[in-house]
C-alpha cells in the first residue's frame, strides 16, 4: 500500500493530519474542487494550484458516459488526461443514481432545500424512467444519448481503477431527505452488501477506497451503518446520503456517526462546503470535503466575502470599484472591482464566471487552510467565533 493516513493534532474531534497519496501529500482538513468532467469548470491546473488546491473530485458517472474510461486508461489515466498532477478522488457513480431516480422526482438535494430547483441532473429523455435501482446495481437511460447503462459495484471500481484516481469510493445508494424509513434502510442495507462488493473488486495498491455509510437522517440506521461499515477494511470512511432537512438534521447525523468510525482512517464528508458546514463538520471529526457549491455559485455570480455571499448583478454594485473582498489576496480581487465583476455577469462575458471561479475557491481554500492552522494551535473555536460573527449565511 502506497497511501497512508495519519492523525497530527487533535482537539476535542477536530483533528489535522496528512494523507500520503501517489500525487503527493493532502493536508487535512482539505477541501477538494469538483471538476466533473474532468475539469473545474474555467480553471487551468495552474490555476487550481495558485488557489491553493491539493486534490479534485472528478465523476465517474460523466466520465464512464464520455469520453469513457477505457479510452482515459489507454491515453495515460486521468492525471495525464486532464494535465492535473495532483491528487484526484472519484465518486462512485452512486449520487447519480440518486439524482437521476429520487432526486429529480423529490426535487432536492443532499440537504432538503439545499439546491431549490437547482438539482444538478439531466432532465431527458424522460424523468421517471431515468434510473432503476436493483440488488446488482443500477440501470439508467445515459442523459447524453438516453442509451442503456448499467453501473454495479464491480463496475464501479474497474472503472474508477482505469480513471486511476487516488481516492475512489465504494458504490453506494443515495437516498433522498423525503425517503421514508422503510425505503432509507432498504437502501443502506444494499448499500452494505455493495460494499463487501467494491473491496472484492479493489485490486489496486495505489488506490484509497472508502467505504460509505449511509442511513439517511435516522439515528438507529446511521449508527448501525458506522459500525458495519466502520468494521471493514477500508483505506477511508464517508459519510454519504442524505443529510435530513436542515443544517440541524446534518450535525445530528455526524454527531451519531463519526463517534464510531476508527480514529485511524480518514473521514470524507460528501457534497458539502458552505463555510458554516466547514466549522461544523470539522468541529466534529471530518478530513475532507469536496463540493460543487463554490463553483457553481460563482457561475451564478454569487460571490463569498468575510460577511456573507453577495449577488454581483446586482445594481448596487454598476460603480463599485472595490473588490469583491477588501481582504482577499486572490488574483481577481487583487485586479478587479465590482464594477467590471459585475458588467461581465450582466453582459455575460466569460472571463466574469472565470474570474468568479477563482475568487469562490480560494476563499473556501483559504478558509479551509486557517482552519487547519488553527488545529494546530489550538485556536479553532476562537477562529470559528472571529469568522462567523461577521459570515452571515445566505
Ligand atoms: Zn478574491
């Protein structure tokens, strides 16, 4: 086994430590960029490691579909593929199932209400018959060309092996906040036998695989799922699934779970990154995260700054030549204004979702290293107070 983990400081559950891959070293906490395509939408891989970037999360579920994980292997793997030389995890192809099946008919997120409307989720060619999920796997209608698809645990992992990312994930049942009890257990008890599955099928020495605990908002299956999962011989743990309906729901569910994960591994928090998440999650014993929130919302031209997010079309903002935020160091805040931010967003300009890009992800970077730093000397809480005193949820 190339890859290790190891616990640095611990305060209370929030701890710093450093996991060893074959593309370098992940200072945990870590935040890492989705990049779905095998891109962070506008960013160069330079550009990713000027903002302070360690890994990336790429989907196996796009990148099975197109261009295609054989093709990937044959070209040299993903890290070649995509110029990016740093770590790279996967998912597992599961949340698809998730999003294209419950997900769409429930309209919502991994938190009910997290994306009002804005599930990221194709909505051809028809939405009930997009996903089907049965004991060997899932079968889906590809969004691309509504073929026949069919993504089991084995799969799963053969095809996360010829991306050869890093970290890869378990193949798991996502369920949505509005599942019932019933049908929440169903999907974690299959998840569990996926998982005896995925680590049949995991051969290779140089890759991470997680386990993924799922439950939903129940505390009996969360806990029941920690312990199943927690037990077998996984490199790391996620906590996936959904989350409950509030923010409230979200840190019971860590609360019940991460409790009894072995300390010893590596603990990853699926699909979250707001920065009011970032100190409750790493408040209670998570390593990693990884979210498409800071992306996609700079897209949408909603910018972070110390007291809160800010819609940078906004009309107020036509002569405002300050930058997004007076105390971000990042390259669009160190050249451009508001003004000129928000004439890009308004004409529609490429350059504004690039430069947006840039400033949203090296703030959560940013924030995600002074975290970690004050791990280390021990002044989390007060770092937490100083920050969200001013950061104003929107
Ligand atoms: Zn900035």
């Amino acid at each position: 086994m190339t890859l290790k983990f190891h616990v640095l400081d611990q305060h209370g559950r929030a701890r710093t430590g450093r996991i060893e891959t074959p593309h370098g070293v992940v200072e945990t906490p870590a935040f890492f960029p989705v990049g779905t395509q095998a891109t962070v939408k506008t960013l160069t891989p330079d550009d990713l490691r000027a903002i302070g970037a360690q890994g990336i999360l790429a989907n196996t579920y796009h990148l099975f579909l197109r261009p295609g994980a054989e093709l990937i292997q044959r070209l040299g793997g993903l890290h070649r593929f995509m110029a990016w030389p740093g770590t790279i995890m996967t998912d597992s192809g599961g949340y698809q199932a998730f999003s294209l099946g419950l997900a769409l008919e429930h309209g919502v997120g991994k938190i009910a209400k997290m994306f009002p409307g804005d599930v990221e989720a194709p909505t051809r060619p028809s939405r009930k018959a997009l996903a089907r999920v049965t004991d060997d796997g899932v079968e889906f209608a590809s969004h691309l060309d509504g073929s026949r698809q069919v993504l089991t645990p084995e799969i799963s992992i053969t095809v996360q092996q010829q991306l050869s990312a890093d970290l890869i994930l378990a193949f798991d049942e996502c369920t949505s906040p509005l599942s019932d009890y019933a049908y929440t257990r169903d999907a974690m008890e299959r998840t569990h036998r996926w998982a005896a599955r995925c680590l049949d099928a995991w051969t290779s020495t140089n890759q991470g695989l997680y386990g993924i605990v799922q439950g939903g908002a129940y505390q009996d299956l969360r806990e029941h799922s920690a312990r199943v999962v927690g037990a077998l011989p996984f490199f790391g743990l996620a906590i996936g699934g959904s989350l409950g309906r509030s923010k409230s729901d979200m840190h019971d569910v860590l609360d019940w779970t991460i409790p009894l994960l072995p300390e010893e591994k590596p603990r990853h928090l699926l699909g979250i990154g707001e920065p009011e998440d970032l100190f409750a999650s790493v408040e209670r014993g998570i390593d990693t995260f990884d979210c498409v929130a800071p992306t996609r919302l700079a897209r949408h031209g909603s910018l972070y700054t110390a007291d809160g997010r800010i819609s940078i079309r906004k009309v107020v903002y036509r002569e405002d030549m300050a930058p997004i935020d007076e105390a971000c160091p990042c390259y669009t805040c160190r050249h451009f204004s508001r003004a000129y931010l928000r004439h890009l967003f308004v004409a529609e300009e490429i350059l504004g979702y690039r430069l947006a890009t840039i400033h949203n992800l090296h703030f959560i970077l940013t924030l995600v290293a002074r975290i970690r730093q004050s791990i280390a000397d021990g002044s989390f809480a007060e770092l937490k107070a100083e920050v969200l005193a001013r950061y104003r949820a929107a």
